[in-house]
C-alpha cells in the first residue's frame, strides 16, 4: 500500500515538460537574471552542454523555487532528500510508474487522482 501511496504522490507533484527540444530555443547563461543564476549556481559549468530542453527544464524548476514560500521550499527539499535517498531500483521503479500514468487517458488520470485524495484523506485507520 506504501508504494502505491508513494506512487501517487510523485505522479501529482512531479512535473515533466512537455515541450521537445526542437520546440525551445537555447537560453544562455547571461540571459538568466542574477536570481536564476544563484539557484542554478551548480549548473554554471555545465550550462552550455545542457539541452534547450534541460535548460528550460531547470529555469522553470528555479522560477518555481523562487516563487515558494519557506514552508513550501522546505517541504521540497525534503522529498528532494527522500528521492535522493532511494535506491537506484526504486527510482527506476518510481519512473516507469510515472511514465505508464502519463500513458493514461485523461478520464483515467482523473480517476486515478480522485481515488489518491480520497485515500490520503483517510485516517490511518480507515487505510
């Protein structure tokens, strides 16, 4: 029941873009404001390597980050570490989940997540 749980919660709080690389044009480091640059400051080296889709992907994960209140930055840094805490099957496993949900018609996703939010309503009892 564990997994599932932990299945669902990373279906409706991971967010995959959906754009291809061809659709986003490359933005340069300079381009970032000094903000973006010091949350994606590990990145620096690395940046003109990255995919425009990588770099989009990481720019939309900063703006994010910038936009969260210290509540929220705190509760993502804690799934952050619980997801690094995993074992490379796990993750594997996590990912496959994910890609066979986004596989799912809307109707079913909907469904999906409807039977998730009334699970975690739940008291541990009724679990």
């Amino acid at each position: 029941m564990k997994v599932r749980v932990v299945f669902l919660w990373l279906v409706l709080n991971v967010c995959v873009a959906g754009a291809t690389a061809q659709d986003v044009e490359p933005i340069t480091w300079d381009s970032l404001s000094p903000s973006q640059q010091s949350v994606l400051e590990r990145k620096a080296d690395e940046w003109d390597q990255l995919t425009p889709q990588q770099r989009d992907n990481l720019l939309r994960g900063a703006d994010r980050w910038l936009n969260m209140s210290q509540e929220e930055r705190k509760m993502a840094k804690e799934r952050f570490d619980r997801w690094q805490a995993l074992s490379p099957d796990r993750k594997r496993n996590i990912r496959e989940n994910f890609q066979r949900f986004r596989s799912l018609d809307p109707t079913d996703q909907k469904r999906l997540r409807q039977s998730y939010n009334r699970f975690k309503d739940m008291s541990p009892e009724q679990r």
